[in-house]
C-alpha cells in the first residue's frame, strides 16, 4: 500500500532492480578486502623489525595527499555551495508567503463547509453500513454450501444428485470460501460422503441381484406366455388369411386375441389380469438401481470395478439358475419353472445390454448363453431319457419350442435348440411305441379271432368306415354276414393313424418343411410296424393257447393289414401334401412285417399240427404181439384223420399255398412219427399180426391224402408224403426180398424208398429169438430151408449196410 501511494519512491525502486544482482555481491567483496588487508598486515609484521615504521611513514604521506586532495576539491566547489544557500534563503520568502497563502484558504474552506461536516455518528454509521456490505458479501459465498437443498439431496437418498452438489461445493464454492474453518471440514468430509454414497448404491444393488434372482421365474414366466400369445396370433392369421373372407379377420386388444368367428377367443379373467397382461417382461423389473450404481461408479470415476462386480456376480447366478431340480422330469411344473428361471434371467440381461452403455456387452451375453446352452442341453438329454409318457414328452417339446422361440426373439442363437428336438423326437417315438405296445397287446388280448359279423348296413359301414375293406363278393352277401378279419383288424388299423396323429403333434412347430414332416412321420410308422406291432404279433403267435384256428385268422388279419398299408400311405401324404413320388420319399414297411408275422403264424400252425399229431400218436396202443389184425384201424388214427380233415376245412380261407403246405407238413410229419413208431428201440419184438394192423392203419393215412383234404394239389402228390411207409409194409406183407435184394440201387426199383438198414432193424424184430410168438415157428416145422433163407437175407442186408456205412 505505501508503493502503491508513492509512485516515485516504486519507479526509483524498479530503476535500482537491474543493479540488484551486483548490490547483494557487495558484501562479498567486503570480505574480499578485509581479507587482503589482513593478509597484508600480517606480511608486514612478519617482515623484518623496521617494517612497521616504514609502513607507518608511508601511510602518513598517504594521508596528507589525500587530505591535499580533499581540500582541493573542497576549494573547487566552495562558490557553489555559497549560490546554492543563497537560493535557500531566497526561496524561504517565497515559501512563507505560499504557507500564509494556504493557511488562509484553509480558513476560508474551514469557515464555509462547517454546514456539512459529518458528525460522528454517522461516521459510525458508514462504518457499519460497510461492515454489513462486507458479511452480506462473504455469507452469499458460503450460502451454496449450506444450503438446505444440499442436505436434502443427501437425505432422501438422490445420491447422484448429491454427488453433483458434491462437485459444485469442491470446485466452485469452497475455494470461495477455504479461509473459514466449517468449509475445511466439509472439504475433508466429501471423500467420505462419495465412500458412503458408494456402499449405500452397491447395496441397492445386492438387493436387486436378490430379488431378480428369485423373480426371475415370473419375468421368465411372462416373456415366454407373450411368445406364445404372438406365436398364436401369427398362426390365427395366417389361418385365417387362408380360409378366405368368409371369417372376420383376428385382432389384438390390450394383449388378447380375438375373433368373432370363435377360432380364438380367450375372454376369460378380470380386468386386473388384463392389466398385468399389458406389461412386458422388462416392466416387471425396476433396473433403477442398477441404473443409479452405474452412475454413480462413472462420476466416481470407479465404473470398471462396478462392470466387473456385476458380471461376477450374474455369472455365479446364471450357474444357480442352470442347476435343475432332482425331480424335474416327473411333472411338466418342473421344466416349465427351470425354463422360467433361465428364460427371466436373459431378459434381464438382454435388457441391461441395450440400457447400458458398456456394463454387459454382447461379447459377455454369448458367452453366458453359450455356458447355459451347453448345461440346458446336457439337462434335457439326462432328464428327458428319465420320461416314459410320450403326454410329458411332448409337453416338454412344447416348453423347449416356446423356450427357444422367447430367446431368439431377443435374439440369442436357439438351432442348437432345435437339434435337440429331434432327440427328444426319438425318445418321444420310444414311448409311443411303449404305449402303443400296451394297446396292441390289449387288442389282442380282447379279440376273439373269429370273422367279424354283421348283421345290418349300418353295421358293415360302421366297420368299413373304420378300416378300408372292400370285397365284391361280400358285398352282393346279404345281411347278416360276415366280414374275414376279426375285430383286432380295424382296431389296429385305428391305432395306427392315431400312432400318426400322435407322432404329427410333435412335428408341429420345429420349423420343418413338409417334406421333412413327411419323412419323419414316414419312419416313426415304419419303427411302429417293424418294431412293436411285429414284435406283438410274434409274441402272439408263439402263446401257448393260441391255437390252430387263431393262428389261421391271424394270418386273414396280417393278409388285409397288408393291403391296408397302401391307405396308410395316402393317409400319411393327406396330411402332409407331400407326393409318394417324390424321390426321397419313405415307403412303408407294413409289407415285409405282416409277411414275416404271417411266415411265422404259418411254420407256428406246422408245429402245432405237428404236436397236435404227436399227441394223437402218443394215443397209440399197438399189441405188437398180435396174432392176427383186428381187420379195421385203429381209433386213434382214425380220430386224428377226422382232426385233420376239420382243420384243414379252417384253412379254407388262407390263402392256396398256406393250407397246401400245411396239408403237406402233416401227412410228412405223420408219416415219419409212424416210421419211427416201428423203429423204434425199444420195441424188440413184433409179429405179422401187427404189421398188417400197421399196414391198415397207412391204407387209413393214403386215403386220407387221396381224398384232397386240401384242394390244389396236383395228382397223387399228397400220397408220396407216405410212400416210405408203403414200400417198406409191401416189402414185408409180400416177402418178396429176392426182388429187393436183386434190384437194390436200381433206378427202376419196386422198393426203391425201402433203406436196407430200416429192412434190416424191423426184419431182426421179427425173429424168432425167443421160441413163442413168432412168425418163423411153423416155417421150421414145415421147411427149415425158409429159415435158412431168411437168415441169408438177414446177412445180405447187414452186408448192404455196412457197404453203405463204408
């Protein structure tokens, strides 16, 4: 202030500044000097003993010429310091009269302001008028600080808000302020409001992780409900775009489809649940405080811990929200809750995606959803091979379409998804085959195995209507009636398109070309005839109480099944619209499964004929010892003639071959039971009365086949089933062994069928070995010549028999 007062006094100052460096050496060449004296005085005490008075003679004539000097110049300027004080006297006049001068304006100007001279009062008054302006001026600088609207802010938790009053206070008015002692202590306690202001939104936070993680089965719940009411509204309108005009179109009202034609009317719950229908998945979840801790970490400068925490912490939740229930796979709840969750947990993120700039980037979304695809495939895989209802199968492939189809509208990659599908289509084809094995067999359980009878037109129309018979001859019958197939035909052949129909609920939805639908549906029928039903069939046929006529009608049933397949083909192409001449096109294999179930009811009819004959010949009661037959056959026989003769009028309706060979395989099999009866080993003996009671036994059996149980059969093929048995009787009723032994090889043999080793074991049973009962008795009383020649012939046929064996 004194400088500023006296602008000469500052501009001498500044005029000196560029001689201040060589004003502050000054002292140093100070100490120079006394430093070159001291150095000199002590050269001259140090010298010889006369110095010092020559020094001191030298320093006197130094004096006196600067004394000569000083009085020199004082003589030179003598003159003019005697002008200069006259001057002074001359103006010490003037200055007395300039002094008189002002003393008297002073007076004057002192005698006219008496009138306004401030008193002392209000002297005091400006003084406090200025110290006023003075705290008014310094209390508006720290108004902002402590402002009411501050502490509010920080009060009713509008943290972000309280953060820019924070930087206002910081940047602006405290540095206004920082002299008084309250503004230092807010300034050192803003650190810790923005540490507190930190935890309090990390705990907001926390509390939101909590609550969409255990609301995220609503959120899931509500995108996937507004999945399938837009999927519906789609396929209402495209259903009605291809009926025509004759329906009004479909409309949206407030989230709900509806029509006036009642193709989708869904009307029903109250005006609150229309309401909740109005929000979207989003709206269900307040992303406040996520927004509000984003924020806040940003002006802190701390966003990427904030980014880091909140991924952490979704992907510990994304890892819970994957781990399935240990009973999932009995009920649909299960899925559908495990869908829920994951489907609430991507909305969520999906929507955080597109809020935030940055917090979850799409990077970070594909590979949480590559993590809980892998998991949610690997869950379906092991949960799904647990469900043995094709009902639960197919509600889960519902979940899984609607699943995939609610992501990959926020669009997340789902063809993963949908391979699985058809692996859940197999498991799905497995349990309807289960299923239909079940019905299957209870229709063959049910049935009665006789011709269908109708007694009136309704009836046979009923029947036609239900499985496609078409047969002129029966159809010119008059009623009543009855139709080849049993009641099992049109039951089976029903199950079949249901098996269809069933099979075609799964295709709906995938995605698929018709084609693709064609080719599947195509398979899953061929697995059902191929694999169960064929597998029924057999099991069927090999029932122990299924008997011969059973058998027969099953092979009618398999025969009109297989012309049937043809209608289960042009079935199959009405609903698909897919050509059967497209070339990859799948045939039905109904075909080669009732011809092999048919294979196998005809060989099971041979046996069972086969044992039938068996049981009969178990009945046999030969008196192998008899001397003479009784002249008629025998009951046994007789009776399993009459068995053949009514199965074999069963056989009627199958078809020629089927009945031929049956016919055939009887008369062999009963041939070769009889030949064994004679040779068997422990017979050891038998007489002539015996084989003649034999021999009318097989005239019984030739008759028999002569009589054409079985038409088709061309001359006397039927008979040569017995020609073994006929040759080798006519051998031993003749006794004509000279023959035999002489054409024995020849082509034109009588007894060519007659194998000398079978000659050879019945002849030896027909010795006279133990001196009764045989036939050989008489012989040796009336010719022992004859016995001589029989035991010749008896070693001629061992001798051709071990030939042969050799």
């Amino acid at each position: 202030s004194f400088l500023c007062k006296c602008p000469k006094v500052f501009s001498q100052l500044f005029s000196v500044l560029p001689y201040l460096p060589y004003l502050l050496f000054l002292p140093f060449l100070q100490i120079s000097c006394v430093l070159l004296l001291l150095l000199s005085f002590r050269s001259i005490y140090d010298d010889q003993p006369n110095a010092h008075k020559r020094f001191m003679e030298k320093l006197d004539a130094r004096i006196r010429n600067h004394d000569r000097e000083i009085e020199k110049m004082c003589n030179f300027h003598h003159q003019g310091f005697v002008d200069a004080i006259t001057e002074l006297l001359k103006v010490r006049t003037d200055a007395e009269k300039l002094m008189g001068q002002v003393t008297d304006t002073n007076r004057r100007l002192q005698e006219a302001g008496k009138e306004v001279i401030q008193t002392e009062e209000v002297i005091c008054c400006r003084i406090q008028q200025r110290n006023m302006a003075t705290t008014v001026e310094k209390l508006q600088l720290c108004l902002p600080g402590t402002t009411p609207d501050s502490v509010y802010t920080l009060c009713l938790c509008r943290y972000y808000a309280a953060l820019k009053t924070m930087e206002q206070l910081e940047t602006v008015y405290i540095p206004r302020v920082s002299q008084y002692r309250f503004c230092q202590i807010m300034a050192e306690n803003l650190p810790r409001l923005r540490e507190e202001i930190k935890e309090i939104s990390m705990s907001d936070l926390k509390d939101f992780l909590e609550s969409i993680r255990k609301h995220s089965d609503k959120v899931g719940e509500t995108a996937m409900r507004q999945a399938q009411q837009h999927k519906t509204f789609n396929s209402a309108v495209a259903k009605q775009a291809s009926m025509g005009n004759y329906t009004k179109p479909v409309y949206s009202l407030n989230g709900r489809t509806h029509t006036h034609n009642g193709l989708m009317m869904d009307n029903s719950g109250d005006e609150d649940e229309a309401d909740e229908e109005i929000l979207t998945a989003q709206d269900l979840v307040d992303f406040s405080p996520v927004y509000r801790c984003l924020h806040i970490y940003t002006v802190l400068g701390d966003r990427e811990t904030f980014e880091n925490y909140y991924r952490k912490q979704r992907k510990k939740q994304a890892r819970l929200v994957l781990q399935p229930q240990a009973n999932m796979h009995e009920t649909v709840e299960g899925y559908r809750r495990y869908f829920n969750q994951i489907v609430g947990f991507f909305v969520v993120e999906d929507h955080i995606l597109h809020a935030t700039q940055g917090l979850v980037t799409r990077a970070f979304t594909d590979e949480l959803w590559n993590m809980a695809l892998s998991k949610i495939i690997a869950v379906l895989r092991t949960h799904s091979s647990y469900c043995n209802d094709p009902d639960l199968v197919l509600e889960l492939k519902n979940l899984i379409v609607i699943f995939a189809d609610t992501l990959q509208g926020y669009g997340f990659p789902v063809n993963r998804l949908f391979d699985l599908l058809f692996e859940v289509r197999d498991q799905y084809n497995e349990t309807l085959l289960k299923k239909w094995a079940l019905v299957f067999r209870e229709i063959f359980e049910m049935d009665n195995y006789s011709p269908i009878p109708v007694e009136t037109e309704e009836e046979y129309k009923l029947v036609v209507s239900r499985f496609p018979f078409h047969d002129a001859e029966i159809e010119k019958q008059d009623f009543p009636k009855k139709l080849p197939m049993s009641q099992s035909v049109p039951q089976i052949y029903t199950q079949v398109k249901e098996f269809i129909y069933a099979s075609l609920k799964f295709s709906e939805s995938l995605h698929r070309s018709s084609t693709e639908i064609d080719d599947m549906l195509r398979k899953s029928t061929n697995l059902l005839l191929t694999r169960t039903l064929s597998s029924c069939l057999q099991n069927l046929i090999r029932k122990p109480h299924i008997g011969l006529t059973e058998l027969v009608q099953i092979i009618i049933n398999t025969t009109h099944l297989e012309q049937a397949c043809r209608y289960l083909e042009e079935f199959i192409t009405n609903i698909t619209n897919v050509s059967p001449e497209t070339v990859h096109t799948t045939r039905l294999y109904g075909l080669s499964t009732f011809k092999d179930a048919r294979h196998a009811a005809e060989g099971e009819i041979y046996t069972k004929l086969n044992q039938k004959i068996d049981e009969f010949i178990q009945l046999a009661d030969y008196e192998w010892g008899m001397v003479e037959s009784d002249g008629r056959a025998s009951g046994y026989l007789m009776d399993l003639i009459n068995f053949l003769r009514s199965t074999f009028q069963v056989f009627t309706h199958l078809p020629g071959k089927v009945a031929q060979t049956a016919c055939m395989s009887a008369c062999k099999h009963l041939s070769t039971s009889l030949m064994q009866m004679l040779l068997d080993t422990e017979l050891k003996q038998i007489s002539m009365g015996a084989i003649q009671q034999f021999n009318l036994d097989v005239i019984q059996c030739e008759l028999f086949a002569s009589s054409e149980p079985v038409p088709g059969f061309q001359g006397d093929t039927l008979q040569l089933a017995f020609i073994d048995l006929r040759q080798l009787l006519d051998l031993f009723m003749v006794w004509d062994w000279s023959t035999y032994l002489a054409d024995y090889g020849q082509p034109t043999s009588k007894y060519l069928r007659v194998n000398p080793a079978t000659a050879l074991a019945l002849l030896e049973k027909m010795k006279d070995t133990s001196k009764k009962n045989n036939i050989f008795s008489q012989f040796r009383k009336n010719d022992r010549d004859k016995q001589k020649l029989i035991e010749t012939v008896v070693r001629q046929l061992r001798s051709l028999v071990n030939g042969m064996s050799s």
